[in-house]
C-alpha cells in the first residue's frame, strides 16, 4: 500500500490540506496513517475514491454529518440518500425562489411608493353637503381637512350621521394611519350605540392622508371613487342587499340600478352588533383624484357623468358644485354628499 504525504494526497484529491485535516476530526476521512514521530497524515491511494466522493459532496453543499451518513453507506444507499439530499434542495430552493420572487415586487412597490408620493404631497379638497328638492331633512355629513376626508349618510329618528362624524374626527393617537382608522370607525359605532335608538345609524365612507399613504375605511352605501389617467375606478363595496344578489349572480347590476330596496343595507354603524367595516391602504399616484360621496349622488347620476364632471374641473370646488347642480337637475331625491380631492405638492 503505498502512503502518501498529505499534501501529495490533497494535490491528488483536489482537496486543500486544510479541509483534509478538517474531514480527520469530522470523522469522514481518516488517514491510514500517522508517523508516530512527526505526528504527519499519511494517506492511502486507495482513499483517493472516499476522498473525491466527500469532495463532490462538499461543492452539492451537503452538510457534513449528512455526508459522513452517505460514507458509510453501500453504494446503491449511498445514491438513494444523494438523491433525497437534493429532492430536498428543489424544494427548498422553489420556497426561496417564491419567497425572493415576493420580496423583490414589495421592495420594488416601496420604492415607486416613496418617489411617486413625496412626504411633502397634501390634499386639495372640496367638500359639500345639500339637502336636496324632495327630503325635510339633510342627514348627509361632510368632513373635509388635510389629513381626512369622510362622508357619512345617516337614517332614522336621531342625526347618527352628525355623532358618528363627530366621533370619528375627533383627534387620535395611534400607530399608523390605518390603525387610526380603524379606531376611529370604533368610536363613531360606540356613538350611535350611545344613542341607543331602535333604527338609527348611518353609513361611514372616510380616507385618511398621513403624509405618505392613504388608508380608507368604509362601511354602507356611500362611496369611494378614484379618478385616474381619465377612467373612474370605484374603491369601495356597497353593503347593500343588491350588490349581495349581483355579488352571487341573481341580479345583474343593470336590473340593481332599478330594484325597489337597492338602499336596503346590510352593514351600517346601527348601533346592533359591532360593525365591521372594511379597511385597506391605497396606494396613490401622481394626478390622482378621489371622490367621496353619499348614495344621493352615486345613485343618481350615472358613472360616466360622474367620470366627465370631476374630470371636467381642476378646481376641486367647481367640481363639487357641478355635482351638486346636475343631482337638483335630475331632482335631488334624497340628501347629497361628496367631497373631491387631489394630492398635490405642497
Ligand atoms: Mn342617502
């Protein structure tokens, strides 16, 4: 048998010395032996084999105790155990690769995010409320400032909508702007459930601007719209019985427009059961145009009326005021809400 230095025998097994001296302590490659003098690896050429297969097993990235495993296995073992290592592997790598995959899109979202919307962006707005041609009363509530906008439309014996406004723009402190939301929209329900008056509430359509993001809650009939690059895309979800039958393909949304109790809702702050609205950021873009409003406009003016209206008009208040003209027009059936407003530079 013929003995080889260690550095001769690592040449030999393309391996460093230094791993060889490292797979000896690990127990995977012993040498055949040590000069009892000098303390020297001696190694076989017979190991040479042992010595290339823990080499190629080292650059799959095998962990060494899993390499020490398939050694000491016969080989047809040795190759099943290969082949689970690196079954293991894809699987692993196809999770990481979803995983970067969703990393690289949300840090890409950030950084269009920070540059389209600079901290120094505020809110023009304009806002308007108006009884209308045919109600006694205006139960429509507008709230219009830099950091909130918020319609509420309100029913029954007591002003809901006023109690629940004031309740909900009452100033917070809380984490992020969502989260101020959602508190906020708490409170407004405790407070028409302070009223503790059988069939009052009112709807709840609000955006909240914190320098940054834009983050809505919403619980009716009353909308959310964003005007951009010239279309009209609605950001909110009626809670009504209708859009719940057009929801599950019993009525079409053009049979809704006409259906007798398309304003009976079915999630409001009424003062029941703690209310649910719904909640999200919205991610804003240059140009942008949002309008909030009651079922007093949405219902009566079609959605390209309301497109070319709020498009028409730069000035946020000549907008608001075109819509409130064209709704008596068409007879101001009921009370009317809206605000319109665009980010901009500050
Ligand atoms: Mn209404």
């Amino acid at each position: 048998m013929e003995l080889l230095t260690i550095g001769a025998f690592a040449r030999a097994a393309r391996l460093s010395p230094k791993a060889l001296r490292l797979y000896d302590e690990l127990g995977l490659l012993r040498p055949a032996a040590v000069d009892p003098a000098s303390g020297y690896r001696l190694y076989s050429t017979e190991q040479l084999d042992h010595a290339r297969l823990v080499a190629w097993m080292r650059r799959l990235g095998m962990p060494l105790a899993r390499i020490r495993t398939v050694c000491s296995l016969p080989p047809a073992a040795a190759a099943t155990e290969v082949a689970a290592f690196w079954e293991q592997v894809e699987t692993e790598t196809s999770a990481r690769r979803e995983l970067a995959a969703f990393l690289v899109d949300h840090l890409s979202r950030k950084d269009t995010a920070m540059t389209g919307t600079p901290t120094t962006w505020t809110l023009r707005y304009a806002s308007r409320t108006d009884r209308g041609l045919v109600r006694a009363v205006n139960q429509d509530v507008v709230h219009a400032s830099d950091r909130l906008l918020a319609v509420a439309d309100g029913f029954g014996a007591a002003p809901a909508s006023t109690v629940a406004m004031g309740a909900f723009t009452a100033p917070i402190t809380a984490g992020t702007v969502l989260d101020a939301l959602q508190e906020a929209a708490r409170r407004a329900d405790e407070s028409v459930r302070d009223l503790a008056i059988d069939g009052v509430g009112t709807t709840l359509t609000a955006m909240a601007w914190s320098g940054s993001q834009l983050a809505l809650v919403h619980i009716g009939d009353s909308r959310a719209y964003l005007l951009r690059d010239g279309e009209l895309f609605r950001l909110t979800d009626d809670h009504t019985v209708v859009q719940a039958l057009i929801d599950d393909g019993t009525l079409t949304p053009v049979e809704a427009e006409s259906h007798p109790q398309r304003s009976i809702l079915i999630r409001a702050l009424h003062g029941g059961d703690p209310a649910v609205p719904d909640l999200r950021t919205h991610e804003v873009q240059a140009g942008d145009r949002y309008l909030l409003c009651s079922d007093g406009l949405h219902t009566v003016l079609p959605g390209d009326v309301l497109r070319r209206t709020i498009g028409a008009h730069a000035d946020p208040q000549r907008a608001v005021d075109e819509l409130i003209r064209l709704v008596h027009e068409a007879g101001a059936p009921d009370n009317v809400a809206c605000v319109v407003a665009d980010l901009v530079p500050a």
